[in-house]
C-alpha cells in the first residue's frame, strides 16, 4: 500500500499492513495519535485518564521485540471506563468510584494485550454506562452530544486518537455514538464475548462492543477477543439477496432527515439488485421498547445495590430508573423477559427470508448541546432481542453531519451480519 493519509488516520489493518511492508514503523504511528490528542483532546475530551506519550514510549521500548512480534505491534487501544484494567483507573464515571483500581484487566482487555495492543488509556463514560454525560463532545461538530454511553470510544476513534477502542451496549450505548460521531460500531449478539471484569448494568442485555472506522477492523477485534486461531483471516464481501428495512417512526420518534435517509438508502439497494421489504406495523417493535425499559430498571434496581444508598452521588435520571425498577415484580419482569422471546422468534419466523434488517441507528443527526446524550430508542428493540448489530457511516443530512444506520442479524449470526457489512459499506459512500 503507498500511505496517502496522515499516519494516525490509518485503519487498525490499514497501520498493520504499513509496518510489515516497511513503509511506516509501529512507533511513528504512535507519535502521530499522540500528536492528534495533544491537538485535539482539549475540545473534544475522549479521555478520562490516559497515558503520556513517554510513558506509552517507555512501554514499549520494555518490551520491543514482544510488540515487534506480535499481532498488534504495540498500536494504541482505547477502553471505555466501565471495563477493568489493572494498571488504569476504572471509575464508571461517577464519584462514588474515584481512584477505583481493579486487580485485573478485564477478559477482553487481557486479550487485546495477549495480542500486542497497548492501552493507551480509559474513554469517558456515561454515569455507570446510563444517561448522565461526562465531558466529551462530538468531533464533527463540538456544541453537539457525541450520544452515550460510549461517548469517549466513539469520540476518540472518529477523531483519528486510536484507531479502535472498546465499548458496551444496554440500550444503545455503542450504536448511537457510533451514528451521532460518523464511525463504524458493532455490537456482538448477547454473550457473544466474555463481560468478566466488565461492570454489570443490566445482565440480560449488556453486550460488549466496538468502535472503528472500518468494519475490517471490527472483525479483526472481534476474532481477538474469540481467541480465533486466524484473527486476521478477512470475510468476503456477501451482497444481501433480502432485507428488512424499517423506518424510524415505526420504532419511535425519527426525524424527516433520517426518514429520508432511509428512503434513498432502499432505492439504491434496488439499483444493486437487492430485493427490499418494508416493515408494515411497528406495533410490535414500539412495545419491546417498553419492555427493554422494564428489564432494564428492574436487573439495574438490584446491580447497583450499594451505590443506590449513595443517592447524593447519583444524578436523578439514575435514582429514578432504580426507583421504577423496584415497583416492577418479579412476575413482571418475567413476563417482558418471554414477551421479547416471542417477539424475537415471530419476527424472524415471518421474516425467514430476509439476510438482514435494515434501520436507522439513531432518530436523526447528534443533537445540539452536550447535557443529554439522545434518544436510545432506535436501538432498545434490538438489544432487548440480544441481536448482533454493526451501524455504518456514510449517510448525512444537508449541513454534513452523520446519519447513521444500523444493520441487524439473526442471533449468533454476527459473522454472516459482518460479511453484509463489508457489501455496504461502500455502498452508504455513494447515497
């Protein structure tokens, strides 16, 4: 390859292929996403503790030959605040965790290492991965909400600071930031990877995730963290024969930009040839947004037991979803627990046909100001289901900013959604 673009722009794959080929070396890569964060982490604040560049450098040079050999060649890695890393903080973004430092590194962060990534710190998070914003902006536009609760992981990577960085998913923590920041963001179908070391919020729907600018870089994190025996074996692009596609406003509230969005994306698909379907009711998929919140307020309720008798140190959107969740009866939460199973299983039995579904990641573009993070509904459906998602940049409204989209499969079918991606990710380039 002939490098063509700033070095801390390079895709995990693309800097990977540059070293091996000798036309950049893994430390050069380095000093340019340390350039990049000395520039720009001042208005975009990702960080919520990272290292310098010194100390990255000394780590390093420690152990030279190890990272020369390995996988990932020493490259820089971001984690979100809620996964355990045992040289870093882990503090949740809340007070009630300051200076919090865990034993061990979580299991995906143990296996990020294991390959040769180096952590080059902790993303800002969301109040314990719910509504309550930290610091970071967007950085395609600094007076709007990156989105949450991965906030710091989708700043960081669209921004060109690292090339990958990790994240989790309840409701719509990786997907939105993902759309509302213009980068590339898969969450893995539920218990896909292991959440040892990862703080629970709500254990019938957390998942682990990922941000990137490629969908090749999210698939080779992912078979990091699968201890696959080829990690860098790549998929073939599979052109979809079928798909789903769903409008925003059968889900809930989607503005006239992303409607349209969706609209243009459906017409181009038919250009290629795919054969497109239109959800006729979204009765069905507004009630799992329901039900997603009932599971949600009951499993947080009965995770966060001590920090609940820290309510001073709480923000109110999280007092009162621990509140709700502890009027909810356990035949209650059951009952939305076998609803979302039906509702799973007679979705994909009508739609049996069909490779994928298609929808808006996020009801329109990142919303102005930093305060609130945006709506989550768009993805609450999906996640209540345990379904792999993978949303793709590309799409945007008159002004240029992001509108992303989301592509779902079938549970356990994150290889095949991954491969569909590969087919549309260019495609979005030229809608």
């Amino acid at each position: 390859m002939s490098i063509q673009v700033p070095l801390n722009q390079l895709g995990l794959r693309q800097a990977l292929q540059a070293i091996e080929s000798g036309e950049c070396t893994a430390i050069e890569i380095i000093n340019a996403c340390f350039d990049r964060i000395e520039a720009r982490e001042p208005q975009v604040g990702a960080w919520q503790y990272s290292l310098t560049r010194e100390e990255y450098l000394a780590q390093y040079e420690q152990r030279r030959f190890f990272f020369e050999q390995s996988l990932l060649k020493g490259l820089p890695l971001g984690i979100k605040d809620i996964i355990d890393t045992a040289d870093m903080p882990t503090e949740m973004g809340s007070p009630i965790h300051q200076g919090r430092r865990p034993g061990n590194d979580a299991s995906c962060v143990a296996l990020l290492r294991q390959a040769g990534g180096i952590v080059l710190g902790k993303t800002v998070t969301t109040e314990f991965a719910y509504f309550r914003p930290g610091k970071t902006a967007n950085p395609r536009d600094l007076s709007r909400t990156p989105g949450g609760s991965s906030s710091g992981s989708a700043a960081a990577v669209a921004d060109a600071m690292v090339p990958v960085a990790l994240g989790s998913q309840t409701a719509a923590s990786v997907i939105r930031p993902a759309a509302y920041c213009g980068a590339v963001g898969y969450v893995g179908s539920r218990a896909e990877f292991s959440l040892r070391g990862v703080q629970p919020l709500a254990q019938s729907l957390d998942s682990l995730g990922v941000l990137a600018r490629s969908v090749e870089d999210v698939e080779l994190i992912r078979a990091i963290l699968l201890r696959q025996l080829d990690p860098l074996q790549r998929s073939v692009a599979v052109t979809p024969r079928r798909v789903l596609i769903v409008r925003g406003s059968c889900i809930g509230e989607s503005e006239p930009d992303m409607e349209q969005a969706i609209e243009r994306l459906a017409a181009r698909l038919a250009q290629q040839g795919v054969d497109t379907l239109w959800l006729e009711s979204g009765e069905e998929l507004a009630r799992i947004v329901a039900r997603h919140q009932q599971i949600m307020a009951f499993e947080v309720a009965r995770n966060l037991v001590e920090e609940s008798a820290r309510t001073e140190a709480l923000s109110e959107p999280l007092r009162e979803l621990i509140a709700n969740g502890l009027t909810l009866t356990r035949d209650q939460y059951l009952a939305a627990l076998q609803d979302v199973e039906t509702t799973r299983t007679a979705l994909w039995a009508q739609y049996a046909d069909v490779d994928a579904i298609l929808a808006p990641a996020a009801p329109g573009v990142a919303p102005s100001g930093l305060g609130k993070t945006g709506a989550p509904h768009m993805s609450r459906p999906w996640q209540a289901m345990g379904l792999p998602v993978v949303t793709l940049p590309g799409l945007t409204d008159a002004a240029g900013l992001p509108l992303g989209v989301q592509l779902i499969g079938r549970s356990r079918g994150d290889q095949a959604l991954l491969a569909l991606a590969h087919w549309l990710e260019p495609l979005l380039l030229q809608c």
